[in-house]
C-alpha cells in the first residue's frame, strides 16, 4: 500500500526483517507441525493479533496491519503465515467482535501469548458449502447450552483448546459459540490427512454443557454477524495466498538467474521472461484486489462487503494455482520432487480453491450483488 502511515510502516518492515532473519532457513519444511519456535518469536515481540484490542494482548490495530503482516510472512515463511491467518483472522477474531466480555478476558490472552489457540468449526458431514444444512444444535439448559451434533474438516485441533462451532439454535437459526475441546462429551472420532500433509478433524459433541457467556451469536442478526467473520476469512485467505505467490516467485526469479542452459541463464531467454512477466501481473492484481477489499471493511465499521471479499479470495486462489505452477514449470524438474519447496506448495495452494468457500460459493456471492446491485456497484 502507497498511503501507510508512518507508524504502519515501522511495524510491517520490523516484521519482515523477523520474518526474514528467523523464519526463512526453515521455510516449507513444517508441514503438519506447528511452528512454535516462529510463533513464539511473533507473540514475544507483539505480532499475534495486531488487530485486537490491548487490554486483551493485541496491538490496537486494524485488520488492514493484521492482513499486511500475514502476507509479509507467508512470503518468508507459507507455515507460519497459516498459522498466523488462523489465529488472527478467524475463531480468535470471531471472539474478539462478538464474545461477552468473560469470554474475550478468557479466550483471547492466550492466544496472543502463543500459548492456546482457537479453532473453527463450520463444516458438518452432511454441510458443507450448504450451511443451511447444518444439524448441530444448541439448546438451553439452565445457565447454559448443551450441544449436539458433529463437525469435519476442522484445522489446528492439535494446538487449540477450543473451538468456536457454528450451531443452529432451536427455533431461531443459526448462530455460534466457544465450546472447549476438552468438555466432557467431546470425542475427537476422525482425523484427515489432506494433500498438503496437515491434518483435519472430525469431532461429536455429545450434550456438551457450554455457559451461556459464551455465545457469541444468536438470533435475528446472528447469521448475518457470522457471515462478517467469514468474510474476514476470507480477506484473511487471500492476503496469506498473495504472500505463498510471492514465496513462489521470488524462488523462479532467483532460479532463472542462476539455472544455466545453451550457455546463458534461462531468464535471458524471451519465454521465461514472459512467464515472470505474467506471474508479476498476476500477483500485483491478487494483492491489490486484497490491499483494496481491506481498506474499504476497516473504513465501513470493519465490515467487509461480501463482493469485495469473495472477489479478493476467488481470484487470489485461482490465479495462484497458475502461478505456483508455473514457478514449478520453470525450475523443471528440480521442483517435482519430493522435498522442493514447490512442490509442497503446489499441494498446499490447491486447498485454497476450497476452503472458506469453493470457487463456486465465491462467483454465486459475486453474482448476486451483480444481478441486485448492477455493476455500479462493483467500481
């Protein structure tokens, strides 16, 4: 962004030279292992919800700095960068704009200390992209609410203590609230290992008790509140892509200088100049599509229109399939091995065209604010 301010700027080039002097030896070499050592070196220095308020560890911020610090390190470091998305853009943010105030005293320090996390669970067996579908309820019991039913495809279980579950409250809708995953009548009944090599689970909740303090959405506007949190998701996906872009890039340029063939370096040549040229256009779109979709959520009451966030993510996710394999592409097959940066790349941003919403969900999204508004509405 051309109109940070100053402060702004101090703190996205602190995080870079971090990111860069710490987490860039061992970049792409996690997988299904939390960076802890990266992480604790972002809480330590005050880099874990800079969008959440001090009182509860955060920096003060916006979303704007928190989106700009996810892309920055998911440039160093792909790993670390998704944990970073995950514990700034999703259940801990959901905490943050609609928990009672026991419950952000409770659930949110922790987080910013690397020492918890909080999970998110939407999907269902028989729910996925059809939300409405979902049968896990929530009904009263005395103080509090017992929980039923089940949930898939849930990330970072294996560092988070909780979770906050989407839940259809009898009789009113949808809503959501922070169960702990160690309540008695949590039964962790599955675990996936996805084509990047993470795990996902699947978990029954069998009359789980969860207080009332800690709902978070319930009622006329509660679907409607969680569909502001899933948008930031997806800003929150977009910007960690638009950095995975960058990582894979920056290794193409760095291989066509050094890679040799027919007595030049391979850059020189026309077509493998074109290629950087077309992965430059794409990621300089990615990231101001992104750069743009936050600026004007923080400007609107941190709310981010769904077009603005749908855009942002369908194109940022479809375009870096391309340009992660064309980053494969042109390192031949030095990239198509086990054990390459890239390839583990190249399976990882495939997800990324699922989650959050498929490509599908996100043009329905697009479409819709086209055919209601007219395309007015989209300059």
């Amino acid at each position: 962004m051309d109109d940070l301010s100053d402060e702004q700027r101090m703190v996205l080039e602190t995080v870079r030279d971090l990111a860069e002097q710490n987490f860039a030896e061992k970049a792409c070499t996690w997988h299904d292992e939390t960076p802890w050592e990266n992480v604790e070196l972002l809480a330590d220095r005050g880099f874990l919800g800079l969008n959440f308020d001090e009182q509860y560890g955060g920096g003060g911020m916006t979303e704007v700095e928190a989106l700009l610090t996810i892309e920055i390190v998911s440039r160093v470091c792909p790993d670390t960068g998704l944990f970073l998305d995950s514990q700034t853009m999703l259940g801990p943010r959901a905490v943050a704009e609609f928990g009672t105030e026991a419950a952000k005293e409770r659930y949110l320090p922790p987080v910013m200390n690397a020492e918890d996390g909080i999970a998110l669970s939407i999907s269902e067996p028989g729910a996925g992209s059809d939300v409405g579908a979902m049968n896990t309820t929530a009904e009263e019991d005395g103080d509090g609410f017992r929980v039923n039913g089940e949930k898939t495809w849930v990330s970072d279980v294996g560092y988070c203590g909780s979770s906050v579950v989407w839940v259809r409250f009898p009789g009113e809708g949808l809503g959501s609230l922070v169960l702990d995953f160690d309540a008695e009548g949590v039964e962790m009944t599955n675990h996936f290992t996805n084509m990047a090599g993470h795990t996902q689970t699947q978990f029954y909740m069998d009359d789980v008790y969860v207080p009332a303090e800690n709902v978070l959405t319930r009622g006329e506007s509660a679907f409607k509140e969680q569909l502001v949190s899933l948008n930031w998701e997806r800003l929150g996906n977009a910007a960690m892509i638009t950095g995975k872009m960058a990582f894979a890039i920056d290794r193409a340029i760095e291989y066509a200088e050094d890679r040799e063939q027919f007595g030049q370096p391979i850059g020189e040549f026309q077509g493998i100049e074109w290629k950087l040229a077309d992965l430059v256009k794409h990621y300089k779109a990615a990231q101001g599509l992104t750069h743009r979709a936050a600026r004007n959520a923080v400007a609107a009451d941190r709310t981010p229109s769904r077009l603005d966030a749908s855009v942002a993510t369908l194109y940022a996710s479809e375009i870096a399939e391309r340009v992660v394999s064309e980053c494969v592409q042109i390192h031949g097959a030095n990239a198509y091995q086990q054990g390459h940066p890239l390839e583990y790349l190249y399976r990882d941003i495939r997800g990324w065209r699922i989650g959050a919403g498929t490509d599908e969900i996100q043009k329905n999204q697009i479409a819709n604010v086209v055919k209601h508004d007219g395309l007015d509405h989209v300059v």
